[in-house]
C-alpha cells in the first residue's frame, strides 16, 4: 500500500477543553503505567528476591530484562505505527504482558519473573510513544510544545510514587501486590486506548525484509550490553569471564548491524545522520545525564537504606520529590524556548552538581529529612532536562521525514536506558571500590592495644552481659559490632565519593554544553553580520 492509494485523513475538529482534559487523563494514565512499570520491581528488589529465593545478582537479571526488552524493541514499533498503527503495537504488548504476568502469579519462580519483565518493558516501549501523542493530542494546536513536555514527564513521577504505594502493596499480597497492580493498570490502559482513539494517520508501506537483519544483529548486541551493564558489579567486571565473552559478542553484533544499515538504500536505522556531529553531541549529554541522574536511586536511597530506612520512613522524601517533579514538568512545560533548549539542561545540570555536593557532606546520622532540598532539587532538575533533550533533535527529525524519525527515537530511547543502566553500573561500582579502600583504612586504625579502641569493644560487649557468661565471648561478639561499625561508616564515606563524583561530572557537562552553546550564538551573530555576497 502506497501513499497515493490512500485517502488523506479528514480534517481534526477544532480543540475543547474536553477533548483535551481526555486525551490528557489518558496520556498520565499511560505515563504512570509505564513508570509505575518500571520502578515497582526496581525500588523493591531486595523484598522480591527474598520471596523468590534468588540471590542478588539473580535477581538483577529482572532490570535487565526489562531494559533490553524495552531498549530493542522500540526499533520496530515507529515503523509498525507508521504501517499498522500504534495502537495494534500497544493491544499486542499489553496483552502479551498481562497473559504472562497472570501465568507468573501461577507459577512462582524467578524464571517467570523475567519473562514478565520482558513482556513489561516491550508493553512499555508502547505505552511511551503513545504517552507523548496522547498528551500532544490534548494540547492546543498552538501550543504543541506544552504536550510534549508533558508527555516526557509522566513517567517520572512515578519513580517517587512507586515508592510511596509500594509498602501497601507490599502489606496486601507481598510481591503478588506489586504485579497484580501492575497489571490491573495494564488492563485499564488496554480500555482506554481503545476506547478514546488517537485520530488516524495514513498508512505507509515501512518494513522492508533486510529491516528483520538488522533487528536480528542490533537486538541481541543491545541485550548483551544491558547484561554486561548489569551484571558487571555483582559478579565482577574482571572475574567473570563470560562477562567479557558478552561484551564481545556484543560489540561483533552491533558492528554488524551498522555494516547493513550502511550498505542500504533505505535504512532502517540513518547512522550517517546519526553520526553527525550534533546528534552525537546530544547522545553524549542524555547519556552524561543519565549516569548523574543515577545519583537519586543508587546514591541517595542506596545511602538511606543502608542506614536502616524502608520506603515508610522515606515516604516524606518521596512526596517532596513527587512535588518537585511535577512543579518542573509545569515550568518547563510553559517556559521552554524551541530556539534555546540549552537553557534548561544547564540550569538542570547547576541544580544536580549543587544537590549532589550537598549529599556529599552525609554522615551516618543522615536521615531522610536532611535530603529534602537536595533530592527535591534533583528531582526538579530531571524534569527540567528531559523534555529539553527531546526538543534538541525531534523536530529536526520530523523536518527529515518519518524514517528519520525511527532513527531519532531509536537515540533518544537507547541513550536513556542504557544511560540509566550505566550509570547505575558505575556508580555502583564506584561504591564498591571506595567502601573497600575506606574500610581498609579505618580497620588499619582499630587495634586493641589502643585504649580508645579497647574501651568501645567493652562497651559494645555489655550489651551481651545479660546472655554470654564467658568474659572472652563476650570480648569476641563485641569485636564483631565495632567491625559492623566499621564497615557502615565506610559505605557512608563511599557514597560521599559517589555523590562528590556526580558533582564534578555534572559540573563538567555543564561547561561543556555551555561551551557549545557560546559557540553557536557567536556563530550566529557573525552570520548576521555578514552582507549577502559575504554570506554567499
């Protein structure tokens, strides 16, 4: 089927207020499904693990799963709207997600659960497109701009709102509670879209057959990334050697899939385009931006679980972020110039290098109270940023045509989620080597023939004077409290490197697209200057 064999689409009826407040209820249902989705399981690890009798690095395996799934499949799904329709994409993934999701409450073992989590990250690749276009339908034609940033936020309140719910859920049905929520809302998304549908567009012959070839080599090279990424810092990087055979495999795969793309006529994927020096500028800074926005979920809530807090005690924490998201979204949403997106990703990556100075000064008398300005800026600031780094290259893509437009998504969806994934891969990792080498220096200083030393081993081990008799025991369990001691104060020392790190990192991306951005303006001041024949 051809463009001309198809009638153009009848004319849109002119905007209400209605049609936008439904077209907008759906767009934030779908966007927190889709969040919601994605940081239950994620902010509930260690309780689901406990249930499905796995160990961490094995229940790692449920993010990446989710991750790839949802970074590879969005290769296909532009093309399928373009020639099906979105919606068929989004009935065929939340079905298949909620079929499987159903199968895993029946089944119970963590091999269902990464099925599922699969299933949920390809739903997901879905619900995101159709999130954007549901919110750009209920903005003003006028005023396009607004639904689009909007539509980029959704998901993101639901990293603080996950965190809120989780402990009911928890309470209801333990991790059951999680999935059962999750899919209900599936279900409801699955109504809604068909019920309230997006107007149609033409449909448009896309798939080629070399199309599938390239999704073959492209799909597994970006699974394989996610698993190394993920499983990297539990396993270790250097002594795993299948780790380095995935890594392997990965870059061949992904070689390959360019060399195809590269020999075609009409790509699947444009990485000449995609290779241009302002594209690849802008895959830098998501993918900067990301690792720094790790800080939130592995820094600051990493650093409060370790002190001993559960999602109840950090409940106050996540409403202030849910509140500095949502104020963001709104300020961003009506201030935002098309012509200077720069301007809010600085003013984001000014408020991530402040907040996480901040933190850096946290000590294990940190509580959640102490966070309230730092995260709540962190938060503000990936609101901020988000809707920017869209801006910075999507309207460049639709003035190049739709197929340009798969290309972009395909940057745009990947830089994020193996950002994401990254930055928690180093981060972590950063962690794990700097409370190693503090642990080592604060164990160096322990020793009994000190008298400071040996008088806190004898206050720890009074504690035991009502249950151990032998004076020795007692000396031994106290020992092992002060090491216990030991190694919190390290890991606290170890999250004030990470947060130092993401500090300067942040600061350095700043300068950098500061940089970019003088030299544009200089750029277009002198063209300005310059006569006709000059400038021809």
């Amino acid at each position: 089927m051809t463009d001309s064999a198809v009638p153009a689409p009848p004319s849109p009826p002119p905007w209400t207020w209605s049609h936008g407040l439904a077209y907008g209820a759906v767009s934030m249902l779908l966007g927190l499904t889709q969040g919601l989705g994605a940081n239950l399981i994620n902010n509930n690890l260690p309780w689901i693990q406990g249930s499905l009798g796995a160990y961490t690095n094995e229940s790692a395996w449920l993010s990446i799963a989710y991750t790839a799934a949802n970074a590879t499949i969005g290769l296909l799904a532009v093309k399928f709207r373009f020639q099906y329709g979105l919606r068929l994409f989004a009935d065929i993934g939340l079905g298949l997600f909620i079929v499987v999701g159903l199968a895993h409450l029946l089944s119970n073992d963590l091999r269902s659960a990464i099925a599922v989590r699969a299933a949920a990250g390809m739903a997901a690749s879905a619900l995101s497109t159709l999130t954007l276009l549901y919110m750009v339908e209920a903005a003003p034609p006028e005023r396009r701009i607004v639904g689009i940033a909007l539509g980029v936020g959704w998901a993101q309140l639901a990293l603080p709102l996950s965190r809120l719910v989780s402990s009911d859920l928890l309470d209801t049905g333990q991790w059951h509670g999680l999935y059962l929520a999750e899919i209900g809302l599936s279900v409801v998304c699955l109504s809604a879209v068909n019920l309230l549908r997006l107007p149609p567009i033409p449909r448009v012959q896309m798939f080629e057959w070399r199309d599938f070839l390239t999704f073959a080599l492209f799909a597994p090279g970006i699974a394989l990334l996610c698993v190394v990424l993920g499983q990297g810092r539990y396993v270790w990087w250097f002594d795993t050697a299948w780790i380095g055979w995935c890594l392997a495999a990965a870059i061949v795969l992904l070689a390959a899939s360019a060399l195809v793309e590269l020999h075609r006529n009409k790509p699947l994927i444009h990485l000449r385009w995609l290779t241009s020096a302002d594209l690849l500028r802008l895959l830098v800074i998501i993918l900067l931006f990301r690792i720094v926005l790790s800080e939130q979920g592995v820094g600051a809530f990493g650093l409060l679980q370790t002190l001993g807090m559960n999602n109840d005690q950090m409940a106050g924490l996540s409403w202030v972020m849910l509140a500095a998201t949502l104020a963001g979204m709104v300020i961003v949403a009506f201030t935002i110039n098309p012509e200077h997106v720069s301007t809010p990703a600085l003013i984001a990556l000014l408020m991530v290098a402040a907040a996480a100075w901040m933190d850096s000064l946290s000590t294990s008398l940190t509580r959640p109270e102490q966070m309230y300005l730092s995260q709540g800026m962190m938060a503000f600031a990936g609101a901020l940023f988000l809707p920017a780094a869209l801006l910075a290259g999507f309207p460049r893509a639709i003035r190049m045509g739709q197929e340009y437009i798969v290309s972009f998504i395909v940057l745009f969806s990947t830089g994020q989620v193996i950002g994401a994934l990254g930055g928690s891969a180093f981060l972590g990792t950063l962690m794990t080597v700097r409370e190693r080498v503090h642990s080592a220096a604060i164990v160096d200083r322990l020793s009994l023939t000190d008298p400071q030393v040996a008088l806190r081993v004898k206050q720890l081990s009074g504690t035991y004077a009502g249950v151990l008799t032998d004076p020795a025991l007692r000396s031994g369990e106290g020992a092992a409290l002060l090491a216990q001691q030991a190694t919190r104060e390290a890991t606290v020392l170890a999250y004030d490197d990470v947060f130092a790190t993401v500090a300067v990192m942040a600061m350095m991306v700043f300068f950098y697209l500061l940089f970019l951005r003088v030299r544009s303006d200089l750029r277009l001041r002198r063209a300005a200057r310059l006569t006709p024949v000059e400038a021809a």
